[in-house]
C-alpha cells in the first residue's frame, strides 16, 4: 500500500548549523506517529518541514507517492493546528471551522452540514454562533481541530496541540483526539515532549536526540525494549547504578540463578522506581538484580510507599509496598524485565 508520508535521508540547517541529520521516516496511511523529544532535538523543525515552512538542506519528502520536497506549504495540503491555536478572532465558530472549505469554493449549504457534524463529532454542538474568546482553551482547541480536520487533510500536523491546557482538560483532549483520529482513519503526526502524550496516542514513536533518529517504534517497544540509556532515561528510567558481570550485584531466585545477563566490563543498569521492589534484608528474593542498601527516605505519594535507597554510594528510588525504617538495611530488587542494562561505553 503506498504510504501517507515518507520522508526519506532528510537533513535541515539554521544558517551554519546542520540541526536535522539523516531523517528517514514512513508512516501509513492512517497511523498516528508521534515526534517525541527533548526540548531543541529538532521535533518541531522536522514538523515544520514537512509542513513546507522550512527548507530541507537534503533528502526528499512525499506525501500520498508526490515528490513535495520543494512544494509551497499551501500547495501540500496538509493541515497543522498550532499549540495557540490560531483562530480567527472576529469569526464565529462555526465560520472558523468552515473557512477552509469556503477557500475551496465549497456551497454555504454544503459547508453548514458538514459544520454541523463537525460540531457535533467534537462536542462543540451549540458553540456555532460564539466568538473564539467565549470558549475555553480545550473548546477553542477543538475548533482548531474541527478546522483542520474539515478539509479532510492527507496529513494533520499537530505542533504541541495541548500544551496550553491544563493537565486534566489535556488528559480528556487526549483520549477525545485518539478515539476520533481511529473512527475518521486520519493520518497524523503530532509533536509533543511530553513522553505521557506521545504513549497515550501514538501507534508509533520517533524519540529525536540532538537531530537524529535515537530509536523509532511502537511506544510498548521503546518502554519495554529501550535502545540505549538515552531512550531507557527518557522514558521513565531515572535510577542508574553501575553493574559488573561477577560484580557487586547479587542473583536472586532459586539457587542464585542468573535472571539478568550483564555484558562484559562495567556496564549501566537503568530501572524505573515503580518497577523495583523493596525487601527486609532477611527475606530470599526473587529472580532479578538485588543490591544491598540503607532507606534513607520514604514518602508516601499514595497506593503505596516510594523509597529512597543508598546503595553502592548512589541514592535510587524504589516503590514499595511497605515502610521501612529511615537508616535500616534494605535490599533493592530489580526484576529481569525492568533492567535495562547498557555497556558503560554507549552513551
Ligand atoms: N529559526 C531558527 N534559526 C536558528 N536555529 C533554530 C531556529 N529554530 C530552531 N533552531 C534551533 O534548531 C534546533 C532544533 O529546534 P526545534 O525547535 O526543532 O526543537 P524542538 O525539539 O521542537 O524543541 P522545543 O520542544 O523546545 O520546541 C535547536 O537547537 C534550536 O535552537
């Protein structure tokens, strides 16, 4: 089948500096990729490229099997809704949503029906006659989308949609977006720094680190199989210790089983506080990586404790199910599927 957008050894420059390197990327039709990131990675320059607002320096860019490396933004015809939203200030609703179809010369009766539907698939059924400044950011929000999505666009470009909203207006915005991205089959492509967002919809994840591609995937794979302590950190891997096959970690299991293989030489160990454990020193534990520790702080964020755990000169946090002493000896337990072990080497 021929991909709704494939975007093939592209390279960008500001002025000297090169800020895009070797970008390859395919989406089909109707998937929805996710440009995730670290703020200045160049997620919003690749956004912006392919969208026609910035020239690509290399490479070549397709939409729908046409070469648009060099097209004008508007000669592309795809449609971006911005993180300020863009509306027009002094228009309705209801004609913000149907100005691109009255650009293409569509009949006021025409455009008013399928206003009305637009209206009413994004839970905007009544708002038609308001100006923009009579809605709240997440209303004003979905007349961007209605807008956008109005023309039935080949692509949707989404630039921070959401980061203008509060937490819990973004949260229902999210799912809203996803379920009608599925019933309406559009293909979109959504920047975002927010590793949450980028999980919550996405069907497939591109992670940028400083230009280039640092890994690319369905978001399960890059939680669960992270390609290097870079993308391992990005997703929630924030405690780090060093490991070392033979070394200062003990094997838990059933006669002290190897349950996790480190490579040779001295290696990083990447986990998620709420994927270890913590156990009293006494107690046989499972398969996984065990380091022995002092609690130096517990917290109880809710559902259950978070500990802070010196071990091997380094302070870890770990959830835990109950509360040890502050100064008492602990052991830390990493289960073979939360650790993530990289050669110290990679960066
Ligand atoms: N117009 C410009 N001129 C020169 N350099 C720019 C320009 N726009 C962006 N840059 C630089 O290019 C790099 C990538 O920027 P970009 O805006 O794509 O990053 P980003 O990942 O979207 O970051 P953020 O999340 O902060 O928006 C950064 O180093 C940035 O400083």
């Amino acid at each position: 089948m021929q991909s709704a957008l494939t975007v093939e050894g592209v390279c960008v420059d500001y002025g000297a500096s090169r800020v895009l390197r070797q970008i390859n990327l395919t989406v089909k039709k109707s998937e929805f990729v996710a440009l995730l990131g670290a703020s200045g990675c160049g997620k919003t320059t690749l956004l912006r490229a392919i969208a026609g607002f910035v020239p690509v320096a290399q490479g070549r860019i397709g939409v729908e099997g046409r070469d648009i490396t060099h097209a004008p933004p508007e000669a592309r015809g795809n449609a971006m809704v911005f993180q300020s939203y863009a509306l027009w200030p002094h228009m309705t609703v209801a004609r913000n949503i149907g100005y691109g179809l009255k650009l293409r010369g569509w009949a006021k009766a025409r455009i008013a029906a399928r206003v009305v539907e637009l209206l009413a698939l994004l839970r905007l059924d009544g708002l038609g006659d308001r100006l923009p400044a009579q809605l709240s950011g997440g209303q004003r929000q979905r007349v961007a989308l209605g807008r956008a999505l109005a023309v039935e666009p080949p692509l949707l470009l989404l630039d921070e949609p959401m980061s203008n909203l509060d937490a819990r207006v973004r949260e229902t915005l999210r799912h809203e977006l996803r379920a009608l991205q599925r019933q309406l089959g559009i293909t979109a492509i959504h920047v975002t720094h927010d590793r949450e967002e980028a999980m919550t919809l996405a069907d497939r994840i591109l992670l940028l680190r400083d230009g280039v591609i640092a890994q690319e995937g369905p978001p399960e794979a890059l939680w669960s199989r992270p390609a290097s302590a870079y993308v391992a950190d990005f997703l929630g891997a924030t405690n780090e210790l060093a490991v070392q096959a033979g070394g200062g970690a003990v094997r838990g299991g059933a006669g002290g089983a190897v349950a996790v293989a480190l490579p040779d030489g001295p290696a990083r160990l990447l986990f998620r506080p709420q994927e270890a454990t913590v156990l009293p020193v006494g107690e046989a534990p499972p398969p996984g990586l065990v380091f022995e520790g002092v609690a130096r702080q517990v917290t109880y964020p809710g559902g259950g404790f978070r500990v802070a755990i010196e071990t091997s000169g380094r302070q870890v946090l770990a959830d835990s199910a109950w509360s040890p002493a502050e100064g008492s000896a602990v052991r830390l337990l990493v289960p073979p599927a939360a650790a993530h072990v990289f050669a110290a080497t990679q960066t």
